[in-house]
C-alpha cells in the first residue's frame, strides 16, 4: 500500500539533539548535532525529506559557524540521500525526490554539501557500521552511520572499525553494545 512521504513524515516525532560549542580561550565555535533517521528505507521520498530536513536544521541553527551532523541516517554511500548530504543535490526526477503539494515551496536542497569525517580520513567509507538480524531474516551489513562535517572542519583521524570477521557475527555482542558500532573522529577547526 503506497505511502504518503508528507503524511508519513509529519506523523513522525524525530528530534535531533544540537549544541553551539565555544572555546573559551579563542571564542571560536562549533556546532554538533545528533539525530537519528526513520529506518523507512522503504519509501525513498521519506528518507529524503528527513536528510534534507535534518540538514537543512543542522545548517540553519549553526549560521556562520562550523557544524558536525552525526548519527545513524539508515542511508547507505550508494544512496541518492548520501550524494544529498555529501554533494548537495538531489535531481527531481530521483525516487527519493519528495513529492510536495504545488502550493509548498520548501525542496530538498541544503545550503552546503558536507563531508563524510570516514571518508576524508580513510578515501571511502567503511565496510559496515551495522550488521543487524532481525528474528530469521538473512543478516544485514552495511554503512548506515556517519559524521558529516562542514567544509570548514578538518578530519585528523577517525577511530578504528573492527572487520566483519572481527565481530564474528550479529550485533550486539560482549563488545559491541548496539548493532551499530561506534563511530568518533578527531577534528580541527579552520581546515
């Protein structure tokens, strides 16, 4: 049965979490924010609303400061909502394009693209940040979690992702809390 992307959008009680960040001897600031993605990876215009709009946010709250927009978006680097983020377009004629009333005239564009901290440090993605079963359906592994950064952000390192054969197995295990893995990076201001 076909869903409504507005309606379905709107039910929604997502909240992202934001802080401004000032260094008290430069008074330079940054901004972090935090949200976690509906996982509707079943309508690809819901998804590109809620990266559009948690962007969007993200860029509007943070105004001329350097920002940090993190979390588990339930996007993968192949998805047209990744280029969203990390390249700032979304063609009209993209599934994941919303469809929107004629009288509405917000569209899914951001301000600036930004940069992926893993990908600036490692050249791609990981392998995976979730590797997930639900009940007996086959395993799911891939990139789903991410630190995007504005352009004015360096990345100087990220931290270490255990392989696959490392974690031996569906998440959560005795190391890894959640089935997604922690992700942290170490970044710089004025990159």
């Amino acid at each position: 049965q076909p869903v409504d992307p507005l309606g379905y959008s709107r039910s929604r009680f997502n909240a992202m979490v934001f802080v401004r960040l000032r260094d008290r001897e430069t008074g330079r600031r940054l901004c972090v924010a935090t949200y976690h993605m509906p996982c509707a990876f079943w309508s690809q215009p819901v998804m590109g609303m809620h990266v559009a709009l948690a962007v969007q946010r993200v860029q509007a709250l943070a105004g001329e400061d350097e920002c940090v927009l993190m979390g588990d978006f339930n996007i993968k680097p192949s998805d047209s909502t990744y280029q969203l983020v990390t390249q700032g377009v979304l063609d009209a004629d993209d599934e994941a394009y919303p469809p929107m009333p004629a009288h509405d005239p917000w569209q899914p564009t951001v301000a600036f693209p930004m940069k992926s901290a893993y990908r600036e440090a490692l050249g791609e993605e990981p392998p995976f940040t979730n590797f997930a079963r639900v009940r007996d359906s086959p395993a799911f592994i891939d990139t789903l979690d991410y630190i995007f950064v504005s352009p004015g952000v360096g990345v100087e390192g990220v931290l270490p992702l255990p392989g696959v054969e490392e974690v031996g197995g569906p998440l959560p295990n005795a190391e890894q809390p959640s089935d997604h893995l922690m992700l942290a990076a170490d970044l710089r201001l004025g990159a």
